[in-house]
C-alpha cells in the first residue's frame, strides 16, 4: 500500500486526518524524534517535516531519526529542493499554484525531480494555495507570492480545480506557520465541495475547537505545527486528534 492510499484508508476511517507538523530548525533531532513518538502515542495519524528554510545541516538524520520513532507515515513537506531524503515514506511534490511566481510554479519542482528519482521516493502531487492570514508569513515573503484573499472562497475554487485537473491528487489550502487567521471555514467548504480530491488545511489553528470547524466545513486534514513547540502544549494533541477524527467508532470532541 502506497503512502497515499494510506492517507486515503485515515480519511475514509476517520472521517478526516491530523498531521503534525515538524520544522526542523526549530529543535534537535533527539527533541523532534521524541515529540514525534508522543504526538503518535496521543493520536496524530502522521507527520510533515518541512519549513520554509533551513539553517540546520542534520535534515537527512532527522528524517532518518523521526522515521525510526514512529510507525505512522512521515512525509516531507519541502520549503525548496534542498529538503529531500531517502528515508521519508514519500513526499508532496507540490507547486504553489496560488501565485505566479515560475520558480514556486515549477523552477523548484524541476530541480528536485532527478533527485527524487535517485532516491527512489514516493511522490504525492499537490496544489499548494496561500490564504491571506492578517500577516505576512514566511511562506508568502519566500515564495515572492499574494496569497488569496480570505473573502474570495471563488478563486480558490478556481484554483483548486486547475489544480485537480492537472492531475494533483491533493490540495493544500495554507494560512502559513505562525498565521494570524487560519483559512476561513466558508472557503474550506467552496472548494471542498466542489473539487474531488481531498483538502487539506493548515495554518493559524490553534485549538481543537478551530481543527474541528475546519473538518465541518470539509478538511479531510488538519495540519497543527506552531501550537505544539511549546512543551505544556504537548497535551493539546489528545484533544487536536479528537476534534478531528469523526469517522465511525471515532469520538468527536467540539
């Protein structure tokens, strides 16, 4: 079974997915591994390992380490070329169709495309969209992009279906770490309830109550990354992972 028929089977089960988020500059290796293995123990169905830079040159052992601590899937989740390893379970080959900057479109994509293949990694095609958060984040300053404005749910329906009929076999609507405003439940629920492929949500959520309007407005995953870097956090995970399953024999926690 692939990574991404593993997605699939989580959605289908749980009724919608929670994936952590780990940026590794943000903490050593043995710190991300070991917060890895509790955020698994307290219900995350997997974890993304990316960050729009990278200052740290242990990113292949943090992988590799992470990868060892867990059972379920770990997939990169890449800022730029530079963030692939071998021992991912696969990774989101994604461009960000939400701009029109060439590189974040497809320059990126170009140059770690021959890598990959030596690695030999699974790869997962996904549109990438940028929501205006009341901020800058540090996605948008990278990428050199305007994100979507948060009252205008039409064209992120516009984009995500140029996305799904490109052939991407995700979507991933982004408020950006650290974001004021997480993406709006009425544009979560335009674009999940007219594209075909599953949605995934990230950015500025920072309670349970938040993860669970956004899997009510059709997020078949929540991503939470910010919010778990403080330790007395740690135990929010539980809670993120019952807000957020809600398929059959899952508690639902609002």
């Amino acid at each position: 079974m692939t990574t991404y028929d593993k997605l699939l089977r989580i959605k289908t089960d749980r009724g919608a997915g929670y994936l952590v988020l780990l940026d590794p500059d943000h903490r050593s290796v043995p710190e991300l591994s070991a917060m890895a293995r509790e955020c698994e123990a307290q219900g995350a169905d997997g974890f993304l390992i990316g960050g729009s830079l990278l200052f740290s040159d242990h990113f292949d052992a943090l992988v590799r380490s992470i990868k060892e601590a867990v059972s379920k899937p770990v997939i990169l989740f890449p800022g730029s070329s530079r963030q692939l390893s071998r021992h991912a379970d696969a990774v989101l080959f994604m461009s960000l169709i939400s701009g029109r900057n060439p590189q974040a479109l497809i320059g990126e994509q170009v140059l770690a495309a021959p890598l990959v293949h030596a690695l030999g990694i699974e790869t997962i095609s996904m549109g990438y969209m940028l929501v205006e958060s009341g901020n800058v984040t540090a996605a948008q300053f990278m990428s050199n992009t305007s994100p979507i404005p948060r009252e205008k749910p039409q064209i992120a329906v516009a984009h995500g279906l140029a996305g799904q009929y490109l052939g991407m076999k995700l979507l991933y609507l982004e408020a950006g770490s650290g974001a004021e405003k997480s993406v709006p439940e009425t544009m979560i629920q335009a674009v999940s309830h007219t594209v075909s492929i599953p949605v995934i949500v990230g950015g500025g959520i920072r309670t349970p109550h938040d993860a669970a309007a956004k899997v009510r407005a059709g997020a078949s995953f929540v991503v939470t990354g910010n919010v778990l870097e403080s330790e007395e956090n740690h135990s929010l995970v539980r809670a993120f992972a019952e807000a957020i399953h809600q398929g059959p024999g899952d508690k639902t926690t609002t």
